[in-house]
C-alpha cells in the first residue's frame, strides 16, 4: 500500500472514531473528510456552479 493512502486511510479512520472533527460545509469536508452530508454536498454544488462561471467567463 502506498504511503499516500495509508495517510488517507489513517485520517478517515480518526475522523470514523471521533479523534478529529469534520468541518461540514467546506471544502475539508467534503473532499479530505469524504463527507456527503447536505452542508458538504451544498457548499461543493455552490462552489462548482461559480467554478463553471468563472471557467466560461475565461474564454475567449
């Protein structure tokens, strides 16, 4: 096992058992903490949607 998922499985296993908490509603949440709850899943909708904006905006 790579040294990278090892980390990544060790974080989730600390926030499984309650040692670190997830902040809902932010990227960390969402995206580190694997969090699918509906602050995480609204804030990551939100901020594709401005993503997408300014992406489109950028072209020529």
């Amino acid at each position: 096992m790579s040294a990278r998922r090892e980390v990544r499985l060790r974080r989730r296993q600390r926030v499984a058992e309650g040692d670190r908490p997830v902040a809902h509603g932010t990227w960390a949440g969402y995206l580190t903490d694997k969090c699918r709850c509906e602050l995480c899943r609204a804030f990551r909708s939100a901020y594709m949607k401005d993503y997408r904006a300014r992406k489109a905006a950028a072209r020529p």
